[in-house]
C-alpha cells in the first residue's frame, strides 16, 4: 500500500466517455488518524479498494504525515482526540492541493469509478438528503473545494458554550452546495464545479435498517462504522419503529377532528426526512403544509415542494394546525416549549400521543 509520505506520481488525463478529458486523477486518498490497528470490518474495506480498481494509487493521511496544527479547528479536534473532525479537513485539503478520491475507511468499493473522472468534481447523497462527504472526488485546485477548506479557517472546535462543536461536516458542506444551486432532491445535479449522484450511486445501504438496494449505477457502499454512529445506535430502535409510528399518527387524526385537520411538520433530520417519506407512501392524499425549523442550517427554503420554514418567523401559519414533531424523543420536551411560545396548542409528538 502507498502511503503519503511516498512521492505521488503525475497522473496526466486521458480521455473518458464521451470524448471528455479525465480531470480527478486515480489516487484514492484515506484518513486514519488514531494510529490503532483496523478493526476487521474496516480492512475488509480497504481490501476492497486494491481489488476492484488495483490500478488506483492509495494514500494514506495520518498524524505522521499531516501537519494537524495547520489549523485551530485541527489542532483543537487532535487533542480531543475527535480523529473523525479532523479527517473532515484533511479530506479537502488532500482533494484540493493535489486531487483524486476521498473515500472513508467503511466505504467498500464495487466497481472502477472511471465513467465519474471526467467531472470537475463529485460527491453524492446520503440516506436523509445531505451530502454523503465520506465520499468527495476533485480535480486539483477546484476553487470549490477552497470555498469548503476555507471554512475551517480560523474555526474554533469549540462552540460559544466552550463544548466541542460535533455538528458533522454533511452540514456546512450541504449548505455551501446549496448556495451554487444544489436542490432537496436525489437526483443526479450538474453544479458549477461539482456533480452531485442519488443515493444509488455510492449509499445503497439504508443506516437506519441496514436495507442494501444495489443498482447498475452503484460504484461503492457506505457501511457506517464511522465514530459518529455512536450516536445513531442510540436512537436506532426508535428509528426503526417509524413507519409504525406514521400509522400510529394517521390512525389518530382519522380518529376525530384535531385543530382544522392540516399538518405541518416539525423537523427535518433523519427523523424528520424518514417521517415525510413515510407520509408520502402511507398518506400520499395529505397536504403538509409546511416543515418547520429551530433554524435553517443548510439553506434550503423547502423539500419536495414544502416550505421550509424558522418556527419564529412562521406567524402567518394558522395556530389550529397541527403540528408533528418528528424528531426523536429527548427532543419533545423542548419543542414543545418552542411551540407552546409560539402559540401552537395542537401538538402531536411522534411516537407518543400528545393531546
């Protein structure tokens, strides 16, 4: 295996589909930060790299050879040992400063990405409607991709409370996408500099319930070992009971009158984005009016046709509506207060019957 302490040979461009010149060279970039030995899952991962495309070179990012006090937010993660924040940077600034693909460690490799290499650049979504950044390809010197390191520059770690600032980087890099023009929809999107695939195409597996659908568009699949998945195991088998939960919340307003009988919904994370597509299949005659939120952290103004909307700028909503809280249960208590503040009295939150 390569690592990046060995010299990176020039890889010049050659053509590619239909008459484009390949501009992502064929070096697939990795971090690992930690130093500890790879878990089983994780080699059997990267095992899949030499095999499927055994003429890509392989470079290794680690704490021998970057420097992680190129920044506070680097320095800052290192020491906390949060080795995943400061892969989030390293990632583009590999891309950046020299090209290739990103990949992380639990992404197994199905087929050569080499119908892709023609793009200035891609990435693809993630189950939920963001940017899947464990995976990121990038000619050299893509402007984008110093819009996206820029934003670590001069970052804190640290939130204005002094507690680590954990907010994943699907999150800044899905509202700077959003800015060049990139639309709630999993569809593949030509941006200026970039080109965004469905889901298909490197996410076949559903994290919430494992459910693998693989396509003749798929190149790779995510597993979700990552360290952050910490956080989804926690909330996994509330997770996994939304559907029933959707049914649970139908059943109820089929049960009588509630407010004046329209919905809006209050969430839009994973919870909030499995419950309208439960709707949908479940519900599809049920007009929601709109997705309400504490605040907008990615820049879209509405999904699937539905505005999105800040819950203290939603005082043309009518207070009889009723509002469904999608999110998961640690959350109920405070949204309520939120609404209640708001003047919202018809509350249902998701799971547990609210009258």
């Amino acid at each position: 295996m390569i690592t990046a302490m060995e010299e990176t040979a020039h890889l010049p461009g050659h053509e590619v589909g239909k008459g484009h010149m390949m501009s992502i060279p064929k070096i697939i970039h990795y971090c690992w930060m930690s130093g500890d030995a790879y878990p089983e899952d994780i080699q059997k991962c990267i095992n899949s790299w030499s095999e499927k495309i055994p003429d890509y070179q392989i470079k290794l990012w680690d704490k021998n050879n970057f420097d992680w006090e190129i920044c506070t937010y680097t320095r800052q993660a290192m020491e906390r040992k949060k080795y995943a924040f400061v892969s989030d940077y390293v990632r583009l600034y590999a891309l950046y400063h020299e090209g290739g693909i990103y990949l992380d460690s639990d992404i197994e490799v199905l087929r050569p990405f080499d119908d892709l290499l023609g793009d200035e650049a891609f990435t693809g979504f993630e189950s939920g409607g963001r940017i899947g950044a464990w995976i990121f390809a990038s000619e050299k010197g893509n402007p984008l991709f110093k819009k996206l390191l820029d934003y670590y520059t001069g970052r804190s770690f640290y939130n204005d409370k002094g507690e680590m600032d954990l907010t994943p980087n699907t999150v800044p890099v899905t509202k700077i996408l959003t800015a060049c023009g990139l639309k709630p929809q999993n569809v593949t999107q030509r941006l200026p500099g970039i080109t965004v695939y469905p889901e298909e195409y490197f996410c076949p597996k559903n994290p919430w319930n494992g459910a693998v659908r693989i396509t003749s568009s798929t190149y790779a699949m995510h597993h979700f070992k990552g360290a952050w998945n910490d956080f989804a195991d926690r909330d996994l088998p509330f997770i996994a009971k939304i559907q029933g939960y959707v049914a649970q919340f139908k059943d109820w307003m089929e049960s009588g009158v509630h407010g004046n009988g329209r919905v809006a919904i209050y969430g839009l994370g994973v919870v909030g984005r499995n419950v309208l597509e439960q709707l949908e299949m479940q519900w599809p005659q049920l007009e929601i009016v709109c997705v309400l939120v504490t605040k907008h952290d990615n820049g879209w103004t509405c999904i699937d046709g539905t505005p999105i909307i800040e819950v203290d700028k939603s005082g043309h909503i009518d207070r009889d509506t009723i509002i469904l809280i999608a999110t998961t249960p640690k959350y109920h208590k405070e949204i309520k207060t939120i609404l209640g503040k708001n003047g919202y009295e018809h509350v249902y939150a998701l799971g547990k019957e609210t009258k």
